[in-house]
C-alpha cells in the first residue's frame, strides 16, 4: 500500500514563490472552452483515459489539472455545467491536503538529504503510479486520476514507462499530463492523448484580476501583465516576487550605459540563491523579453517592453545579437548545470559592455 503524500510535509517543486498551489486556487481565469470539452466528455459516457494540457507556464494548466480531477472524483459543483467546486467541499478539501486515496499527483520528489529538489521525475516513481492503479480503489467512487506535472519532467525511461501505462490504461482511471513543451514528449505519447491547448488570456482580464488581488501599484501590475505573455499565473507569481524579479530588471536597464559591474554582481548573486529557484526562471524570461523589446525598439521606434527603455544608444542588430546571447547561454546553463552566478554575472557584463 502506498503512503499518501503530505502536501505540508516537503518543499513542492510546482509551486511559484509566494503564490499558492494550483490545487489551492478555486477559481481559472479564462479557458472556458478547454473546461467545456472536458465537461462534454464526462456527460458523454466515453472519457478519454488520458488528457495533455499544454500552454506556457503560468497560464492555468495545473489549476485545470486540479479542477478536473475533484469534478472526476465526485465534488458537487455550483452548477452541473461547471468545474466550479467550492472550497468547502469534503472531496475539494482532501484533494487540497493530498489526502485523496484516488489522487496520484507524480512530480519531481525532493531529496531531504541535499535539500533540492531532483532535476527529473525518476522512473521509480513511475513505479509507484503503476502500483497505485493495481491496488483496489481506496475510496468510494469509480475514478481514479493521476495528475503528472510536469511531463516536461520526465526522463526518457520515465516517459517510456508512462507510455506503457497509457498504452495499457486500466478501467476508470484517468491520466492528466501537464505539459509546456509538448513537441518535446515522445510522439507515442502524444498520440495517446486527448489534446487540450490553453490559450493566452487577455492583458485587460488578467490586469483586472491581479487588480481584484489588491497588491502593487498600477505601474507594477502593468509590469507584470506585459512580462507575463498571457500567463495569469506568471503575472502573479512576478508581482509577488516583484522585489527580486522586477526590481533587478528595472536596475539593471537603469545602470545600462555605464561601468556597473557592482550591479550585476548584485543581481547574479541574488538570483543565484537556492529560495530565489522560481524567481531565477522568471529573471530569465523577463530578461528574455525585455532585450527583445529592446531590438524592436531600435529597429522600429516603438517600444512595447515593462520599463521605460534603456538610455543607450545601440543598434538593432546589437540588440539581436545580445538577445540570440542570452538564450545561448540559458540553454548552457540548463544543459550542464554550470556555476549560477558566475553564469549570470557574465552574461548580464557582457550585455552592458557590447
């Protein structure tokens, strides 16, 4: 028999600084049409045994993830045709806790003797997905789900063992893929798949959300919202981190044009930290657009970037060149774990000094 995870007992790998957990989040902001054929399916009688939900991280693809699963698993919802499961319901409330015993929920585990997390989901935890299905059902009820966040995650013996569970699905059970770069899953496993895309939600509906949450000025949300390329999740997970994230990028633009070493060794010092994880991968991609912004302005004349832009004066083929730069050595650093801040502090010199 398996032990049931303690959503309170380790650090979780799917959780963005200072924001909650997808499975704590009662509400999704756009994706009506995703949840409606989800729901179709289910009232149809011929649901399909495995789902990918794919989109840009931040857009709401574990938050649907989590709805589905408490609808499968037999929370009432408001309305019958709705995934709309109140906080208080019994099924919603043991599924938050992870204490559903028809609930596999199959991620990157978290190593209490280095105190980091695994780089990928192992197959040996694979394993125990295959296991939990062969068990009888530990709950009333006729479903059981597996949500595996994030399939990105997984290593190639892993994918293939999950593979052989889809091939071979057992009754009842459903599959829940979370996915930001699909193309990168073995096409076996794509193929397996009922395919759900989330689509970008609107800058004026997420703005009016975060505004809803009542945190940061006007300027910072509007920050946030350009940077968060339709991502409610992203937007948010930037505002709470805004301090480390928005700060260092608006610093950094602010000290372009000058011999500041003294600020980028800041920000890659910072941004190395082991509590800053998230926020580094948000540094990246706020960066990211930020330079390319940048390259658009000084081609065009028109600046769409977060901050006023950078008071120098460089070409747009400067700009492209620091932006193919920056992506170059994300992928180094990703491919073979190079040292984070001497990594950043090189690459954030050598834009400045281009």
């Amino acid at each position: 028999m398996r032990t049931i995870e303690n959503a309170e007992a380790l650090p979780e790998a799917d959780r963005a600084d200072g924001c909650p957990h997808p499975r704590e989040v009662y509400s999704l902001l756009g994706h009506q049409t995703a949840e409606s054929r989800f729901l179709k399916a289910m009232r149809s009688g011929r649901m399909h045994h495995a789902w990918l939900l794919s989109g840009p991280k931040g857009i709401g693809k574990a938050t649907l993830a989590y709805r589905m699963a408490r609808k499968l698993l037999g929370g009432e919802s408001l309305l019958s045709s709705s995934l709309d499961i109140p906080e208080s319901d019994a099924i919603a409330q043991r599924v938050e806790a992870l204490t559903h015993g028809n609930l596999f929920v199959l991620r990157r585990p978290y190593d209490t003797k280095l105190k980091r997390f695994r780089q990928d989901i192992p197959v040996d935890r694979v394993r125990e997905v295959s296991g939990f299905f062969q068990e009888t059902a530990a709950e009333t009820g006729t479903w059981r789900v597996c949500i595996i966040d994030s399939a990105d995650e997984l290593n190639r013996n892993s994918e293939n063992a999950i593979l052989k569970l889809l091939e071979e699905p057992p009754s009842n059970t459903l599959f829940i893929l979370i996915s930001s770069a699909p193309g990168r899953l073995l096409p076996t496993i794509r193929s397996r798949c009922m395919a759900l895309e989330l689509r970008a939600v609107p800058d004026n509906q997420i703005l009016s959300w975060l505004s809803d949450q009542g945190s940061g000025s006007s300027d910072l949300l509007k920050a946030a919202v350009k940077l968060s390329r339709g991502a409610p999740g992203k937007a948010l997970a930037l505002v709470q981190n805004a301090d480390v994230v928005l700060r260092s990028i608006s610093d950094y633009l602010n000290s372009l044009g000058a011999p500041a070493l003294g600020v980028d060794m800041t920000i890659a010092k910072r941004m190395a930290e082991k509590r800053h994880q998230i926020s580094r991968g948000l540094f990246w991609d706020s960066l990211d657009d930020t330079i390319h912004a940048h390259a658009l302005f000084a081609a065009t004349g028109q600046y769409e970037g977060p901050f006023a832009p950078a008071k120098v004066n460089r070409s747009a083929k400067a700009w492209q060149e620091n932006h193919a730069r920056l992506r170059d050595v994300r992928r180094a650093e990703e491919a073979i774990n190079l040292d984070k801040t001497a990594t950043m502090f090189e690459l954030l010199s050598s834009i400045r000094a281009a």
